[in-house]
C-alpha cells in the first residue's frame, strides 16, 4: 500500500458539505500581488503516461537555482480529480485549520459564495477538487507564532500554512486529471526512492512564492498577512469594512508539538544541497538548525518557513 498525501496551501477555500468537502481556488491573476493556482509534485514521481508538460517555475529574487527536481502546473480553470480517492469515508481534524469565522464572526459573512462556488469560468475559479474519502488534518503549524485578526491583539491562534489530504492506495501511482472545456490532462505521480509516499502539492500563492529562498527562520517579530483580504471576495454576502488583516506575533511558549513533527512531508523539506537524502524531512533540519549544525542560508519547499497563506474552512 503507498501512503498518498495532497497538500493544500496559500488562498485555498476548505468548503464542507455532506459527503465532503470541496477545495476551491479563486483566480487572483488580476490582484494586486496577483497569485498563482498551482500543482507542485517530485519531477522523478512523474509517470510514463503523464500528458501535460511542466510549467516553468519563477524565480524568487533570492533564488539562484530552482531546484530540477521539482514541477510545477499552473492552473487556469481546472477541475481536478484523483482516481485513486475513496468515494467515501472522508473525515476531517479541524484542529488549527483557521476558520473564516474567526475573521467574519457574523455567520452570514463566513459562508462561501454560492457565485463562485458553481462557476466555471477560469476568470473567475482556478481550480477546484471535491474530496470525498480519506483524512484532512493540519500538518504545517509556524511554532512560535500566534495568529488574530486585530493589529494590537489578542494574538490567540496556531494556524496552519499546510493542510493535508491523506489515504492510501494499492496503485503505485496515482492518476491525477485536470479537465476543461479543453480537454483532460493527466499526471500519473508515484513515490520517488523507493519510499512509501506519495506527495503533491495544490496551491494559491504569488508565482515567485511556490519555492522560497530564505533563511529558516525568516519570520519576524510581527508579521501581517496582507493577501488574507483577498478571501473575503469570497464571502456570500461581503463582510462590511474595514476588512481585516491577519497578524501574527511571537509567542514567548510557542507550540510544544506541532504537527510536522509526526507528519512530515518532502515537499517541504529544507534543502541545503541539489539532491537531499529522502531521509532528511523539514522537522529533522529543523532541530539541527536550533542547534547550530546548519546555520547557512537554506532552500526551502513549499511553507517550510510559514510565509504561505492559510488555507480556511469555511461555512457550507
């Protein structure tokens, strides 16, 4: 059996129902910092069989090489299924999965629009993905970070920057289809090394942001999520103004336990050289980092460093 795992990060809408849930990704190519839908997977977990050709990955200012051993798709009004997701027994760990209540608390502002919800023009929806078998938790939490929606606090929140899809499958890949009106491309993504993990990445960030060039520990004292207002175009009936950004600050006890301690990913693994060892996952760096072993300046996949969006759930 191989471990299957679907990352969400970035502007990623979380949208329950009965049998589910459904993930939706808006088109923000035309704000301010325009974002970028995206499918991230191991440029070696690619299958004979996959059509759709990689899309080049931007360049962060800082990055002096993306790394060939990762590809990127870009989504332009995409439905995406997953042929190997169970049709059933979805279940879901909300646990610091940010709620957009926490940012609307009038339930009438916090349910998503039923607009954007069925549309399919890519001008207006990206990417969509209906889940509806295995299990959703949060697995990327910022330690040292608490999160609230006022400038001066309170600052209460864990949120997580990565939440992740999880089931297993007797296929030693999967089939992961992306349909328009155009037609249906089609990637056949398997583990790489011998592993027993399968891992893709879906996404809504900055294009220069689906691979980051920082330093591990790149966040300051305060940070202020200003892509966060871009969910309220979201909201079925619009939040009055002032709409309210998501700031984050540094907590003097952190979270003794996050969850990337027990489940990892490669996908945001710490990359300190061209090839990393499977073996070398972000917690293992992570420690090291603290310890003073690494101390250099560090490649990092994906959230590694919590400069992504959260992903939110939202009311059906």
């Amino acid at each position: 059996m191989k471990d299957v795992h679907i990352i969400f990060t970035g502007i990623t809408a979380l949208v329950p129902d009965d049998t589910g849930a459904t993930v939706i990704l808006k088109n923000f190519s035309d704000a301010p910092e325009p974002h970028q839908a995206y499918v991230l997977a191991e440029s070696a977990a690619l299958q004979p069989g996959s059509t759709r050709v990689p899309d080049e990955i931007d360049n962060h200012r800082r990055l002096k090489k993306v790394p060939a051993t990762l590809s990127a798709f870009y989504l332009d009004g995409k439905a995406l299924s997953i042929d190997e997701m169970p049709q059933t027994g979805f279940s879901m760990n909300t646990l610091y999965i940010l709620p957009m209540t926490a940012a609307v608390p009038n339930p009438v502002h916090a349910r998503f629009s039923q607009t954007v919800f069925a549309s399919t023009n890519p001008r207006i929806v990206s990417g969509r993905l209906k889940l509806t078998g295995g299990h959703l938790s949060a697995t990327w939490v910022a330690p040292k970070f608490k999160w609230g929606f006022a400038e001066e606090g309170p600052f209460d929140q864990f949120i997580a920057q990565d939440v992740c899809l999880n089931f297993q499958t007797d296929k030693e890949f999967i089939t992961l289809r992306m349909t328009d009106a155009a037609g249906t491309d089609v990637l056949k993504i398997g583990s790489v090394g011998g592993l027993n993990t399968i891992e893709v990445r879906i996404g809504n960030v900055p294009s220069e942001e689906i691979i980051l060039d920082d330093e591990l520990d790149g966040m300051s004292d305060c940070e202020v999520d200003r892509h966060f207002p871009l969910y309220y175009t979201m909201c079925h009936t619009p939040p009055p103004a002032p709409l309210r950004y998501l700031y984050g600050h540094t907590d003097p006890v952190g979270l003794p336990h996050p969850p990337q301690e027990t489940h990892s990913h490669r996908l945001n693994q710490v990359d300190l050289i061209e090839n990393p060892p499977a073996e070398m996952t972000f917690a293992l760096i992570a420690q090291q980092y603290d310890a003073g072993v690494r101390t250099a300046p560090v490649i990092r996949y994906g959230t590694a460093g919590g400069h992504n969006c959260p992903p939110a759930l939202w009311l059906p």
